[in-house]
C-alpha cells in the first residue's frame, strides 16, 4: 500500500482571489476568507507581553501574523507605507489577521493546479495551489493554516 | 523466470535503468518553473495531463554534482514516473532503450560499498550488467520518498 497521496488534478472554472505581495513575493488568498483590509499604522500596534511575533491592535484586539518575518526572512520587506493588514473572518470571539507588504486587488482567476504533498520547504497546506495563468506564476496560500501553525508554536513556546 | 521491462538512459557516462512499468511518459526537453521555497532537491514544477508535476534533481541525488547535464544538451530527456498515483519527473541526458532482463540478472549491490564508479548507493537498488558495462537501478520509491522527507 502506497504512502502516497496521489497526485490532484487541476480544478477547473473561476476562483476568486485576493492577490498580495510579501517581499518581492506575489501570492494570492480566496476572496472569501477576508474580512476587512486596512491600512497598517504604526500607531496601532503594540509589541505583546510575551516575546513572539504577534502584535495586538488594543482596540480591536486582533491577533497577527508576520508573513514576512515567519516565512521569508531572506526578503526585504516593502519600506514604504504601503503595508496593509489583512482581518480574516472568524466565527469566534478572536480575529486574526496578516500583515502583507501591498495588496493588488481581488481577480478572478480559471485553472489552479493543487500543490502535490511534500515538495515545498513549508509545512503541507500552507502553499495549496499554483496559478499558471499570469506569468510568473505564482502560490495561492492558505492563511487560516498559517495562523494555525503560529499558534500552535506559540502554545508549545509558553508550555515550554 | 519472470522477466521484466526496463527503460535505460544515461546520466554523464553512466547508464542506469528504472522498471517500465513506472515510466508514465518521456517528454523532450522541457522548461520548468522554479520557486524559490521549492525543496532543495527538486529543480522545478510543469504541467503533465492536467497536473502539477515536480522534477527531482536526480543527477544531483545519484552524486553528479556540479553535472552541466541541464540545459546544455539537445538529447535530454525528461522521464515522468507514476509511483501509485504519485507523479513525478527528472531530467536524464539521453534515452538508450528497452531492455528485458531476467529477475535473476540484477545483482544487488553490496550493502557496504560506499560508493559505486562514484555514484552514490543510496537511490540504487541493484545493476545488471550488459556488453561489459555497469547499468545501475535507480530505485524510484526510495528516491521520492527521501527527496520529499528532506
């Protein structure tokens, strides 16, 4: 018996995408994932009590994640006042958020080829699918993994 | 005696063979599409039927390091491979043919030697020999399992 997933086929039709960049990387999330986008004030943010990568917006109390700093810390994050923050929706009483260097738009993309188990440096998940159709093609993302991931590294950090 | 079918093909100098049985297709020389978090093994990502296919860096794995078996020579090949499901690919200078060979004709190799004509054992799984050369047997399962464990 194999231990192998077997290899997906692409997913036909149209998927709307929130497009995004970190770095010098472009990357795209499903639309329907987002809550709101807002700009990123300095102001807002406030370092947290314990020494992770998390900040908290105090009025909102939203929990955040890097992108930049916890998956590309070789690139040089975009220096101007263009970083955005990315709230997904949630259905409990905690909301998260990304930070991303700028944000393109939402666009309709046809065609996403799933990304085979095992080949990227990332944990499985969090790089779900190529898109093939612009050049360069580029990863669609999955953001509630990512939180997913942060979090749990944060709950073993604290229980040591 | 069973017999199996074997696909030879060459990497530098050396010729080795995998089971036909595993060799979905042989495409001419293509162009993949590098991403910078791909894991170090693999070169790259090009669609084969509908699917996203990877390409291991097999020269690489085998020990040929520093081969200039990339993009310089007009024969290569790129072998895909369906392991149950699993599709993958490398990259190979040339195709040398099918060949079929008795159970009993390929040798295993011998678990201590560390190296064989420079090559590295890991990925071989045995070797026949024909008109007084050495034809390694890549062995695919180990191969893929390795390069998506590392």
């Amino acid at each position: 018996m194999s231990s192998f997933k077997s290899t997906p086929t692409q997913i036909k039709g149209f998927h709307r995408l929130l497009v995004f960049e970190v770095g010098s990387k472009r990357l795209a999330t499903p639309v329907d994932i987002v809550r709101t986008i807002a700009d990123l004030e300095e102001s807002m943010l406030v370092l947290s009590d314990s020494e992770s990568q998390d900040t908290s917006d105090t009025r909102a109390k939203i929990n955040l994640v890097d992108l930049l700093s916890l998956y590309f810390p070789e690139e040089i994050g975009n220096q101007s006042d263009e970083k955005k923050l990315i709230v997904l929706k949630s259905d409990g009483t905690r909301l998260n958020g990304i930070i991303v260097d700028r944000v393109y738009g939402v666009g309709s993309f046809s065609d996403l080829f799933p990304v085979p188990d095992g080949i990227f440096k990332l944990p499985d998940g969090v790089i779900t699918h190529i898109i093939t159709t612009e050049e360069p093609w580029f990863e669609v993302v999955n953001i509630q993994k990512i939180i997913e991931i942060n979090s749990l590294q944060e709950q073993r950090q604290l229980h040591g | 005696m069973d017999e199996i079918q074997l696909l030879i093909f060459r990497i530098s100098d050396q010729s080795f063979t995998i089971p036909i049985s595993r060799v979905a297709r042989v495409v001419d020389t293509l162009q993949s599409r590098s991403f910078p978090l791909l894991k170090d093994k693999f070169e790259g990502l090009f669609i084969f039927e509908n699917k996203l296919i990877p390409i291991i860096k097999l020269a690489d794995s085998l020990g040929f390091q520093g081969s200039n078996i990339y993009y310089t020579n007009l024969d290569e090949s790129v072998v895909i491979i369906n392991y149950d499901g699993y599709y993958f690919g490398f990259r190979v200078d040339a195709i040398e043919g099918i060949k079929k060979v008795k159970d009993e004709d390929i040798k295993p190799v011998d678990p201590d030697v560390q190296f064989l004509n420079g090559i590295d054992p890991a990925f071989i799984s045995g070797f026949t020999e024909s008109d007084g050369q050495t034809i390694f047997s890549v062995n695919t399962e180990k191969l893929l399992v390795y390069t998506l464990a590392n």
